[in-house]
C-alpha cells in the first residue's frame, strides 16, 4: 500500500493488503526475524566483547564488527519490506541486494534513518533538559506515533526505496517503469486519447 501511496498510486487498503501478505509473509517473516534476533545478538556480544577488553585490545575488532554489522542491516532494512513486495526474488537476493544498495548510497540511507529518528531525538533533549515535563513528552510522543508518526516515517523510507530501485534496478529489468515519481500536477487537465480513437 505505501509503496502505491509513495507512488501516488491508487491501493486498496484492506485487499492489497491481504493480498501481499499471502504472497510474501514467508519471505518477510525472515525479514523480521532478522530485525528481532539483531538487537539482542548485538547487545549480547557488545557486552561479551566489551567485557573482554579489559583483558585485550584486540577485542576491539570483535566489537567494532558487531556495531558495523546491526548499523549496516539497520540501513538495509529500510528497502528490504518494499524489496520483497516490489520484485520476484530469493529472500538472499533480498538481502543481498538491500545489502548492496545501502552501501551504494550510504550517505542518503543515513540520511534517511536519522529523519526518522528527529521526534524521539526532540523528544528526549526536551526531556533532558526539561525533566519536569517528561510525562507529558512522553504522552505527546506517543500519541504521534499512534496516530501518525509510524506511517509517515515509513512512507519516508518506501519514498527512498522507490527512488532507489527506479533508478538502479528497473533499468536492467526488461519492461519495468523508471521514473515513476509522482503524477504532475496537471495530470487530471490532460484528456487522454486511447490508440485507437487517434486518427
């Protein structure tokens, strides 16, 4: 559906949304899990690693690639949902692929993560600095991401992915749109003529 919205295509809410989740729950389950399984795995070996570092620097190596590892899938994540809806691939293309097109533009997947992260980033300044308020910021935030935040952070990220795959995997593929963007602003002033009815 976001992918569509992203688009600003139409989508049916209810059916399109049935209908991706028979064909790619597998496949996004995998996904999932992988964004479940990391941040415990990460915790748990930065403080086994960072443990060890009293005893040996080089433990350092150990810890430094755990920390590259969830940042980089963090970064990857963010194309692997729209990834799975979008194209007919193996969930290690999947993968692979979100992988590659991360690191390709690192500096706009950063981009892209940290303003999703700008309300809560507020939000706890705010309360850093003001901690008499720390309840009604945290009530604020809440109520934001209830009824709007999370659907506008990923939207932001389905925008990215699109722009993404239009222009480096849609040209190699045979017959896919590039430069889909969204519609001109005159698109309703244009009349359309089918083929047909032209002469």
């Amino acid at each position: 559906m976001l992918r569509n919205w992203a688009r600003d295509e139409h989508s049916f809410v209810l059916s399109d949304f049935k209908d991706a989740l028979k064909a790619n729950w597998k496949q996004s389950l995998v996904v999932s899990i992988i964004d479940g399984v990391l941040p415990f795995l990460m915790y748990t070996c930065w403080r086994f690693y960072g443990g060890m570092l009293s005893n040996s620097m080089l433990y350092i190596v150990p810890t430094a690639l755990v920390l590259l590892v969830t940042i980089v899938w963090t970064l990857s994540s963010m194309l692997a949902y729209p990834m799975l809806i979008t194209y007919d691939l193996k969930i290690k293309d999947v993968i692979r692929n979100s992988i590659l097109l991360s690191l390709a533009k690192l500096p706009f997947a950063v981009i892209i993560k940290l303003a999703t992260l700008v309300l809560p980033a507020l939000a706890l300044g705010l309360i850093l600095l003001i901690p008499s308020i720390q309840m009604q910021v945290l009530l604020v935030v809440a109520m934001l991401y209830l009824v709007f935040m999370v659907a506008f952070n990923k939207l932001i990220t389905v925008s990215y992915a699109n722009w993404l795959f239009e222009t480096y995997l849609n040209p190699r593929i045979e017959g896919a749109r590039t430069n889909i963007g969204l519609r001109p602003e005159n698109w309703d002033d244009v009349t359309y003529i089918p083929e047909d009815d032209e002469d």
